[in-house]
C-alpha cells in the first residue's frame, strides 16, 4: 500500500486536530527575527491571532504527529477501534510544514499534539524532536506548543518545556468518574501528577531567571489544560469547581472548553447529540469572571439553576445579579470597585473609567452611554446622579425585560 502524499497526509491530521481548543498563544516571550538572524516571531507586523466563531485559535499550523493511537477513549474520534484514516508524519516532516507554512505568513507557529504510538514516551520523544530541530538547527523564534503526554517518561515530559513556549496536558474530563468511565487507560491522579511536577519546573525556572540573566527558559507562556463539556454527566457547576481546582493548584494560564462533538460510530456510553455550543460559551464566560471579576467560584455556582447548569438565555453574571437582588443599585460615585464589577453590563475597562472620571466630576447615565454598549442592562442595577431605579429593580419580570429577544428560525433561510 502506498503511503499517502503530505498532502493527503496534512488534510487527515490537521482535520484530527480540531478537538482540541487549547491552542491560543497569549502570553509567551517576545522574541522576533528583525536583525537578519534566525526565523519567526512572537510579535510584530504581518502576525495576529485569528479565532474562530467557537473560540478555536486557528493562527497556528495546528496538526497531529500522528492519529494512530493505543488508547481507546470512547469520545475520542481516533481511538484504537476507531474506522477512521490513519497517517503519521516524521518529527523533520512537520519541521518542514512549520517552516514553509510561516515563511507564506499563513501562521505565526505551530500547536502540535499527537495520538499514542508505541508507547507514550516514544510519541513524546518524537514531539519533541520536532521542537528540538525548529530551535536548534533552524532557530526558529515563533511561537510553539507542545501538547504533552502525562504517561511518558516525567524527563521527557520536562524536556517539552525547554524548547515550546506554551505546554498542556489535557485532563479530558471533570470527573474522576467520567475519566474512568470513558478513558479507562487515562488515570486522573497520573495527569494532575504530570500537572503538577510542569508548574513546579515552570515556578522554578522563574526564579532562576529573577536571579541569573542566562538562565534557560521553561514554558515561557506557562501551561494550559482542556476539559471536554457534556460527554460525561457532570453539571456546570462541577465543571466550574474543578477549574478552579486547576487554577489554584497548578498556577494555569487557561483552562479551556471543548463542547463534545459526536463521532462516526459512537460508542453507546456517549450521548447522541452534542451540548449547545452556547453552553461552551457560558462556562468561558464564568471562567472570566473568576479571573478579572472578582467572583469566587461558589458565586457562579450559586448563579447556576437548580440542576447546576448555567442559564443558557443569560450571562452568568446578570444570572448572579438577578438571585442576588439586594446587593444592588450600586452607586457607581460611590461604590468600591469590587462592587461594580459585579455589575451586568460592565466590563473591567469601563468600572477603571468610572473610577478615573469620577474624582473629577459626578457619573450620570449618558456617561455610561459613552462607555458600554447598552445601558439597557445596566438601568436596573446602578444609580448615578441623574438616575435612580426605584422599583425597576425588583420587578418580578425583569428577568424576561434583559434576557436576548427570541428569534423565530426561518425554515428555508
């Protein structure tokens, strides 16, 4: 048989890559090419991060080693009992698609992830390689991100941090019950081990740098994880309080949202259809609150509805607001900062202008006209010189008055 062209090739492990999200590549070290020496950037003119509607990075060369695997994890498309095409690149192949990908300006670096051949330290011992040629022998300075392997060797693992900017380790699922009822060759304590030993490397490393200029860099951009949303039965509010599990236990840059996708030939454990990607877009939503709003993760839990699952009709934080009624109007002349975060409506950016405007002269309404897209969620919860809500507050329909207008679908649109 043949062996398929790059091309080919390229069309089967980049479409096998599209489950993963955790690719953005915020964060790292600035790093460019300007002075005639070496390839790539981190920055600069001509390079820009592109998303898609679902909140997928797609910037980057984003592609499988390979989608051969050993694991048979029932949600994963490229399981071992899986009717699906096979390919596999050599690590100098993707180095060879990384370098003539960047030098069209087509992407700013490479995500690189792989399926299990061998054995989990052989397939890290080839993704690493790849990192290894890109740098050492190419000098490429853009930006990589190694998917990591917590079964491989812990050396090898280490390894991946010294030559990509940005490593994760995937822990799939958010239930110790779930991982082991639809990745029974995964195990949860091996993944947050593997978690933990990188942020210890990347803390370490830090502090090595704080304190000797040459010291070499590890994961610059820190380290990421996935959670795969509504494969398993857990609730939004598990999947908030596992996040914040990972925040503060391994010091991550980002957890990230994957909405279950149903595949050909679906085992039975799996639901038939996929959760509504607006789901995927509330959990995001919850997770900015916990990192620039000040809420706690009881505070969107307790913004949940009774069966844990958040609102799908509003944003978590009017969903907060409207069961926490009397923290509000807050008067935005007088409330601290903390406060009005917790304002529907409010971003971080216009809380911060408030505040520097307001030591000059006093805030009114048309001053939040200028600073937010609508005032129209924001009435009911604030006072300002000229304006004062009253009852508004407290209308027993002021749910239905803020939440999004339905739209009747157009059959043949």
């Amino acid at each position: 048989m043949s062996q398929p062209s790059i091309k080919d090739r390229l069309e089967i492990l980049a479409d096998a890559a599209k489950y993963d999200a955790s690719c953005a590549s915020s964060g790292t070290a600035k790093r460019n090419s300007r002075d005639g020496k070496g390839i790539g950037s981190t920055e600069g003119m001509g390079i820009c991060h592109a998303y898609a509607p679902d909140g997928r990075c797609i910037s980057l060369l984003k592609l499988l080693l390979t989608n051969h695997c050993i694991f048979d994890c029932h949600y994963c498309i490229n399981r071992k009992s899986s009717n699906v095409r096979r390919a596999r690149f050599t690590p100098q192949e993707v180095v060879d698609l990384t370098l003539s990908f960047y030098r069209r300006n087509y992407i700013e670096g490479l995500f690189l992830s792989s399926g299990i051949v061998k054995s989990s330290s052989h397939t890290m011992e080839q993704m690493i390689e790849v990192a290894r040629i890109l740098r050492e022998e190419n000098d490429f300075r853009g930006y990589i991100h190694l998917k990591t392997i917590p079964e491989a060797d812990p050396e090898l693992v280490a390894q991946a941090g010294l030559w990509a900017d940005r490593v994760s380790i995937n822990v799939e699922l958010p239930t110790t019950i779930g991982l082991a009822r639809l990745a029974p060759d995964k195990n949860g304590a091996t993944i947050e081990g593997a978690m933990g030993k990188l942020s210890g490397a990347i803390v370490e490393a830090h502090d090595a740098r704080r304190r000797f200029r040459k010291a070499p860099q590890f994961a610059p951009a820190g380290q990421s994880t996935q959670m795969i949303v509504g494969a398993d039965g857990a609730s939004d509010s598990e999947i908030v309080g596992k996040a914040s599990t990972l925040y503060d236990r391994f010091s991550l840059k980002r957890v990230y949202y994957s909405a279950f996708s149903p595949i050909p030939e679906a085992s039975a454990v799996l639901p038939l259809k996929r959760p509504p990607l607006m789901r995927e877009h509330r959990l995001y939503q919850s997770d900015w609150l916990m990192r620039f709003y000040g809420f706690a993760p009881r505070d969107v839990q307790q913004a949940a509805d009774a069966d844990g699952m958040l609102p799908l009709d509003i944003d978590p934080k009017l969903a907060w607001a409207l069961k926490f009624r009397e923290s509000f109007p807050v008067d935005l002349n007088r409330a601290p900062r903390e406060a009005m975060l917790r304002v529907p409506g409010l971003g971080v950016k216009a809380v911060d202008a408030i505040i520097v405007a307001r030591r000059h002269r006093t805030i009114r309404m048309e001053d939040l006209a200028r600073l937010t897209v609508s005032v129209r969620k924001l009435r009911p919860f604030v006072v300002t010189v000229d304006w004062r809500p009253t009852l508004l507050t407290d209308r027993a329909d002021l749910r239905a008055r803020l939440a999004p207008p339905a739209h009747q679908m157009e059959l043949f649109a």
